[in-house]
C-alpha cells in the first residue's frame, strides 16, 4: 500500500523530535515542517496536464531553504541536479527493463538513493537538501518526458514520498547512530584514562 511507509516513518520522526531530542529552534521548525507535510498530502492542483500535490512543492521549497543555508550552496544544487537525474534514470530503467528490479522498486531505489546522498554529502542538513530538491527534480523530469509519451504520471505521489522519507529517516538514523558512537567512545575513553591515573 503506497504511503504507509511516508506516514509511519513522519510520525516517527515527529514523536523523536517533539519528546526525545533537546529543546532547540531547529527541533521546532523540523516538528512543525513535519505536521505541515503530512496534512498537505490530500491536496494535489494542476498546471496544465500536469497533476503535483502540494506536499512536492513543501519539499522544494523546504530543500531551497536549507540549502540557501548551507555554505557550499552551489555545490549542492550540482549534487541535486546529479542526483535528479539519476533518480530519473532509475524510473526509466524500471519503466524499460522491470525485469532487472529484483528487489521492490521501494526498497532498491531506496537504498541507491541512500548510498548516493550520502556518500556525496557529508553534512546532515545538506543530505536533507540535497535528496529534496534532487529527486522531486526527478519526478518532474520523469513526468513531462511520460506526459510527452501520451501518459499521465503525477509528481509527487504516495509511491514517491514513501521513498524520500525513508532515504531521509535512513540518513538521520545513520547520523543518530554515529553520534552514539562517538559518545560511547568519548566516555570509555575517559574513563580508561582514569583508571591508569590519566587526566581526561
């Protein structure tokens, strides 16, 4: 059933960031970025042939900001625009050759997608940025090519917004996990250095 993966992993990401994560600015527009995605997700309008839901144009207009934020800017719209056209090209080789998809189209895109951001993106804001803007660029090329093929193909529905919000929950469980990490790390060696008489 597409969307059920976009709804749970958004509430999940709500509840840690709303009960679990510390008091700050950030947590506050990331919750309230949220809450607004998911009640945009019933409403689509259309520009021409064209049908796009209102959550596509929060997700642009959402990666623009974080990336206007972002020093390096201009490197991640090229990022973006790499990715978006890697995104396209595995619609396209899905739409072409759905025999090589072994895995389901969610999950093997999906985890491409993961593996390209981060890899590319060393900064977990810009990985953010950078899969917004790339892929729902994506969408919109995938889009007008089908639409010019006599075919309708919505931008931004539920089969796509199940794998960007996995990709972004992949990102931000894998940088939750490394900052663990790094905290273990840091308190085991403090306290070894104790114990051998070593000031931390």
């Amino acid at each position: 059933m597409d969307g059920i993966y976009f709804y749970y992993t958004c509430w999940l990401m709500w509840v840690v960031l709303t009960f679990l994560s510390k008091k700050t600015p950030t947590r506050w527009y990331a919750s309230f970025l949220i809450l607004v995605l998911l009640n945009s997700v019933p409403y689509t309008f259309q520009i021409r042939s064209y049908t796009i839901s209102l959550a596509a144009i929060i997700i642009v207009v959402s990666s623009l900001v974080i990336l206007s934020m972002q020093k390096q800017h201009i490197k991640a719209v090229i990022i973006s625009i790499s990715i978006g056209l890697g995104y396209t090209g595995a619609l396209f080789w899905e739409a072409v050759s759905p025999v090589w998809m072994i895995f389901p189209r969610l999950f093997l895109i999906t985890l491409l997608a993961y593996l390209l951001v981060y890899v590319a993106v060393h900064q977990t804001w810009m990985r953010i940025g950078v899969w917004g803007l790339g892929s729902m660029l994506g969408e919109v090329i995938y889009s007008v090519y089908v639409a010019e093929m006599g075919y309708s193909e919505p931008i931004g529905e539920f089969a796509y917004l199940d794998m960007y919000s996995l990709v972004i929950f992949m990102v931000l469980t894998t940088t939750s996990f490394l900052y663990l990490i790094n905290e273990l790390e840091t308190i085991i060696t403090q306290r070894v250095k104790r114990k051998v008489g070593i000031k931390p």
